[in-house]
C-alpha cells in the first residue's frame, strides 16, 4: 500500500508527512530503523493493518530524511514543540498518538507537556525511560559500521529471528550505497537525542508521568532486547490507569516482525478507550 | 604563554575528536562539527581582541572572555586543523585559512593526492593564493643502513604499535560513531573499506623507510605530487628502542632532511613563484 506524501511547514521545520487509510485520526511517530515511511511513500506493514481503521498520519521525525534539518534541535524540548506545532498546522484534535520506541519516547513527552493534544496515547517498546539496573542496550554499538561483519549485530539486538526475511530485507549486510546512506541517516538522526550513554532517556520523565492523563496502552514484545519489560512495568506503574500487554514471538522490531498482532492489540485497546472526538468533548466539559 | 616563551613559534593543534572521545565524554556526535565551529571562533577571537569581551554562543556562553597575555605572534599563532580527507574538513580548512595536516596514514598515495588538489581548488576559490605551507602530511619514516634492516626493524616495532593504538582506542566498533563522519560519506567509506579488504588492495605505496637514498628520493616524490610544504614525521612507533629512533633521526637529519629542503625549496618556488611566509607569518587570521 501506497502512502500519500505531503510537506506541513511550521515553524523550526518543513515536515514530511505520510497519509494512509480513513477512519479516525491517528498519529504514528516512527523508532529509529524499520517502520518509517519511504520518501516515495512505501509503508511499513504496521501502518497498513492499521488503515482500514484509521486515518494514519505518520510523520518522519527530525532528520531522518535529511541529517540538516537537526541542525537546531538540541534537546527534547525542542522535538516536542516540533510535535505541538505539527498538531496545529494539521488541524488535529485529540488524535490518537502511537508511538514505537524513539517515537514512543516523544509520544510520553508530548503527552506530558501537552496531554490536551492526544486523545489515547500507545507506547510500544518505548524509550525514555531511565530504569535503575534496566539500562537500554548499546544500541549505537550494534549499529556502529562494521564493513566486513555486515548488520548481524543490529538485526540480532532488534529482531527475535534476525536472520529471517524482515530483518534482512530492511538491515542487509552488505547494502548498495543508497539505502547504506539512509541507514546511517537514520543512525545519526537518533543519535541528536539518544546518544548520552546509557542511550535513549530522559532522566525526568519517570517523575512526570503521572502528568499524562490520557488513556495510555503500553505494548511490549516478550522478545524486546533493547528496552526490557522492566520499562514497559515502568510506565504502567507511572501513568495511571495504564493498560499492558505483553506480545509474545517478536523482539523489539515487533512492528515488522509481528505487525498483524501488534496492528491487533492497538486496535483493540482503543476500539475499547473511545473516539478522540469523545474524549475532547468530555475533556472540554 | 608557550608562544611568548618560545618566541613566537607556537602552532597550534585543533582536532575534532576521534570517535572513542565521544563516549568517554557522553556527547553527541552529531554536533561536534558545529562545536568544533564555534569553539574555534572563540579561540580564535579570545586570542587575536584584546578583552574582555561576551561570548554568547549555541554551545558556549562566557560572561568575560579576557585572556592574558597574548600571543607573541600577532594577530595569534598559526591554527592546524588534522583531518582524515573528510571534504567538509577540508573545505573548512580552505575557507577560514587554516592550516589541514592529513593524518591519514592508513589510506593510499592516490587519496592524498586527491585531497591536496581539492585544497588548492578550494583555497583558491575562496579567492586566496594557495600556499603550500599551510598543508601538511603526517607520515611515519624509518632510515637505517640499508632499506631491508630498515623494514625489519620498523615491522617489529610496529607490530607493537598497532597493538596499542588498539588498546588506547577501545573496540574498533567506537572509531566511527553517528555523525563523526555525514552519512553519505560514510556509507561509502564502509563500502570501500570492505572492497579494498576483498581485493586485498591496500595501499602498497613504497613505505618511507630505508636507506637515506631511499627515503629521500620516495620522500620527494611523495612532496612533489601533493605540492606541499610541511610534512610531520613520526620516528618512534610502538616498541622502538631510544637508540634505534635517535640513530634514525640523526641519519635523517644529516643526510635526508638538506636534501629534501633544498629540492622542494627549488620546487615549490618555481611552482608558485610568489608564494611567500606572509600567511603563515598572519597567524592565519582572515585578512
């Protein structure tokens, strides 16, 4: 399936969107290697189970299609007025907001600045978090070039099969130049806010979720070795009334590895939490 | 201070890091360039205004920018930037009149050569005369008797040198960290490496190490094709003994080094006949 690409201008960024499906308004933020939409609007698995339901809108977060635009984005702050500007040039009331790792990571911040922006918040193996004895695997080293070993390192951290058809259809070891480019593209583009070693957190998050006060699903693959389940029982603890479920048979690539089932459990959870258009109107009262 | 005391000869050395510095420091390698950039024209304002003065930077902000005494040499002491051939580092180079040391003994002849004309190019398309003493090459150099001692013992104690080097550095996972080099760059460096390392074609330039014949003519050569005025030699390597290295350097500096001056004087005089020390005597300032 095709997605349909636009540009939304704000104000630190011209943003490329991706639009697919129809129903109602839903939010996809991409993590750092395998669900984001191609420049020519190829769309991961994921995003087509999800557009018979929804109207997905997934745009393609700083520098990741074109390392200069992170040239000004210093901190989290910054991508989260990014997303907040989005949200208002778009015109989006209160639309769900799923977010799978480095997207889930900004997904809770947004929601945290600004809960009136979502309708449901879904976090799926979610950074962001800093758990004591917990810390996210070396994420950078796995994807570090390695010219002769190939991309075994990453796929094994990512995927619970690494060597099936997914993970080396997107992470192939010895890649043609231009998709070895996008990989690094995307590589460095994570690393403007996930580099400080151990990777991938916000320290004050964990003390500001319980400021999130929309109905938040946390989704976790079993298999997940970047982010372990002691994050996903991490934000189920922190954000109140939070639902998990646990997936089993995926690793952390859970959105290409098992994108039926995750498609499912998203689906499920909001079919069950409401339209975005109630909860806004129940929020305004 | 160093510049006073030596008299005004102080050169200074800015590097960008390599890739295990931003682990250890925990810090984004994504923006070291722009860093880089910005404590550059820090340095460079702080040594060359008298103060004080207020620094409001993207990644510096100083109330009082006020150092004492300054530099002997005026407006500050010459700046050399080492770069591995990365263009963007070279254009940099160009464009402020910095000096570039290519440190990149691990590639060939051939890439170097490359560099050092893409320099002239841009040098001069920053409307500035190229001078060759803004250019230099790192290289090791190992002179003895006669060239097959001469590669027995740089080989051994070498050896030992790449050992350590690993060592100090850390896995070699830790040299190229995201953003160190711009993606399409180093998407191309991981596919080169892989083929040179396929093909077996490392580079086999002749090795600076021999007799002083040897060394002088391979030196020489080397000059004239990167039509350069500097050239920084590393003796010691790994595990070579004190006497070893000062009888190499004696050989060098008594029966290389006059040779090599006095051809690549002739040399770079007639290539560039009114090149002068003017520049370089500038401290590199923009004029």
């Amino acid at each position: 399936m095709s997605a349909q690409m636009s540009n939304a201008s704000t104000p630190m960024m011209e943003v490329s969107i991706a639009r697919l499906g129809d129903g109602e308004p839903l939010v996809y933020l991409h993590d750092v290697l395998f669900d984001l939409v191609s420049a020519d609007g190829e769309a991961p698995l994921l995003l087509e189970a999800l557009a018979p339901s929804y109207s997905v809108v997934a745009p393609a977060l700083p520098g990741f299609r074109d390392v200069k635009e992170i040239a000004n984005f210093q901190s989290v702050g910054d991508y989260v007025l990014l997303l907040r500007d989005l949200f208002n040039k778009l015109g989006l009331q209160r639309p769900h907001v799923v977010g799978t790792g480095l997207g889930g990571w900004l997904a809770a911040e947004l929601a945290v600045f600004y809960p009136e922006q979502l309708g449901t918040l879904t976090l799926v193996n979610s950074f962001g978090l800093r758990v004591e004895d917990h810390p996210t695997a070396r994420f950078f080293d796995a994807a570090a070039p390695n010219a002769l070993g190939g991309r075994k390192e990453i796929r094994e951290l990512l995927f619970m099969s690494p060597d099936a058809a997914p993970g080396r259809d997107l992470l192939p070891d010895f890649p043609d130049d231009v998709t070895n480019e996008r990989f690094f593209t995307h590589v460095h583009a994570a690393s403007r806010i996930g580099w400080q070693p151990p990777a991938f957190y916000d320290p004050h998050l964990l003390g500001r979720l319980e400021r999130i006060s929309v109905p938040t699903h946390v989704v976790w693959a079993e298999g997940n070795k970047v982010v372990d389940l002691a994050h996903a029982h991490a934000f189920e603890m922190g954000i109140a009334d939070a639902q998990l479920t646990v997936i089993d048979g995926a690793g952390y690539a859970i959105a290409v590895e098992q994108p039926e089932a995750l498609a499912s459990a998203i689906t499920t959870f909001l079919d069950k939490n409401g339209t975005p258009s109630k909860a806004s109107a129940s929020n305004s009262s | 201070m160093i510049d006073l005391l030596s008299n005004g000869r102080l050169e200074a050395g800015f590097v960008v890091g390599g890739g295990p510095e931003y682990y250890n420091f925990a810090m984004s390698p994504t923006s070291a360039r722009d860093r880089f950039a910005e404590a550059l024209s820090l340095a460079r304002r702080a040594w060359s205004e008298p103060g004080p003065f207020r620094w409001d930077g993207e990644y510096y902000q100083l109330d009082c920018v006020n150092p004492w005494p300054r530099s002997l040499q005026d407006p500050h002491p010459p700046i050399w930037v080492c770069g591995v051939g990365s263009p963007s580092t070279l254009e940099m180079c160009a464009r402020e009149n910095l000096g570039y040391m290519g440190v990149n003994a691990s590639q060939g002849h051939v890439d170097f050569v490359g560099q050092c004309e893409f320099f002239r190019n841009a040098a001069v398309e920053y409307g500035r005369q190229y001078d060759p003493a803004r250019v230099g090459w790192l290289t090791h150099i190992h002179v003895a008797p006669n060239d097959d001692q001469a590669l027995e013992e740089f080989g051994a104690h070498a050896a030992y040198g790449g050992l350590l080097t690993r060592g100090f550095g850390g896995p070699a996972k830790t040299f190229y960290p995201p953003g160190h080099m711009p993606p399409d760059r180093l998407a191309k460096w991981e596919r080169q490496i892989r083929e040179n390392y396929t093909a077996k074609a490392m580079p086999g330039d002749p090795p600076l190490m021999g007799t002083p014949d040897t060394v002088a003519e391979r030196l020489i050569a080397r000059l004239k094709d990167y039509k350069i005025g500097n050239v920084v030699m590393a003796f010691q390597w790994g595990s070579m003994p004190h006497d070893m290295v000062s009888r190499s350097m004696t050989m060098f500096a008594e029966e290389v080094m006059p040779r090599v001056r006095a051809e690549m004087d002739r040399y770079l005089d007639e290539l560039y006949p009114d090149r002068t020390q003017s520049e370089l005597a500038s401290g590199g300032a923009v004029k």
